[in-house]
C-alpha cells in the first residue's frame, strides 16, 4: 500500500476561501477546525496566482498542493510531500473535467452548491481511503449519473428528462442574455 498514489485531501472552495466541498482522507487534521484552517492558509496562499488555464503546483506546510481557478470556483488536491506531483494534477484534472460534464460546462459556485451531491460522489469515485481509484472524467462521470439516476424511471423516460432539462438550460439561458 505505501507504493499505491495518495491523495490527503480534495478541496472545492469559492472565491472568497469558504467550502463548497471537501473530503479529507488522512487524520494530518484531526478537528474540523484544523480543517478549516488548513483550507483558509492553502487558499490565502494561492488566491493571488494565476491558475485559470492550467493547474499549479505549490508545497505548503510539507504538503504538495496541486491546484486550479474555474470562474468562482478553487479546486486543490493535496498529498504528502513525497508524492507524485503528476499523479496529484492527474487526480486534479480528472476531477475538475469530471465536474465539468456533469454541470455541463456550467462550473461556477451556483451549479456547484445546486449539485452538490454529484461532486461528492465525483469525490468518492476519483479516491477511496486516500488510494486514488480512477482519473478518467468520462468514466468517473458516467458512474456518478448512474448513481444519480432514478432507479425507478425507465431508460426512455431517463433520456426525456435528460432532454428537457438540457432544453430549459439552454431557454434560461436565452432569456438572461
């Protein structure tokens, strides 16, 4: 197990450094408030980069902090600081384009909160126990709206809803232009 990637915690904050979602997968923070001021120190720190077009890396308090900016949104993973750089932003990636399809390209704080139970599974899917499970948005995706989905709608019905959810997005959004 101690040769198998590891990840210590995934981070999703908003623009002012306040959680939207985290899962933390060591006891490195054994109280919340140790939590929370880890997330406030980590995001104090890299609020001021640039990490809109591509992800950074950053070691903080003998941590590796891999992270990236989506409009309102922060996304960090962290590891120990032995860990693999390229597997952390592998992970990063993997959950940030994850997120992505399933908000359908609308990553921002709202989205985020309205669903929030798809991130948290997105979370559950990239990493169990800190051992890094997959990293391939697709799949990662494709599994979270299988949990999602109403076991009780048929496929046909599934699709429809599907539909017309995509149709009152795009009607919403003609409306707010």
């Amino acid at each position: 197990m101690e040769f198998c990637p590891s990840v210590k915690n995934i981070l999703l904050l908003d623009s002012e450094g306040k959680r939207i979602a985290a899962n933390y997968f060591s006891d490195d923070w054994p109280t919340i408030g140790a939590k929370e001021a880890f997330e406030k120190s980590v995001f104090t720190k890299t609020q001021k980069t640039n990490a809109r077009t591509e992800a950074e890396i950053t070691i903080f308090e003998n941590y590796i902090v891999v992270y990236k900016f989506v409009q309102d949104l922060h996304f960090y993973v962290t590891g120990g600081e032995d860990e693999n750089e390229l597997i952390l932003a592998t992970v990063l990636q993997g959950f940030f384009d994850a997120v992505a399809i399933l908000l359908r390209d609308n990553v921002d704080k709202r989205g985020a909160l309205e669903n929030l139970d798809l991130i948290l599974l997105c979370i559950d899917e990239i990493v169990d126990g800190g051992i890094v499970l997959e990293t391939d948005a697709n799949s990662i995706a494709s599994k979270v709206a299988g949990h999602s989905m109403d076991s009780g709608a048929s496929l046909s019905e599934q699709t429809i809803s599907q539909a017309l959810a995509t149709a009152r997005e795009h009607l919403a959004r003609s409306l707010l232009k």
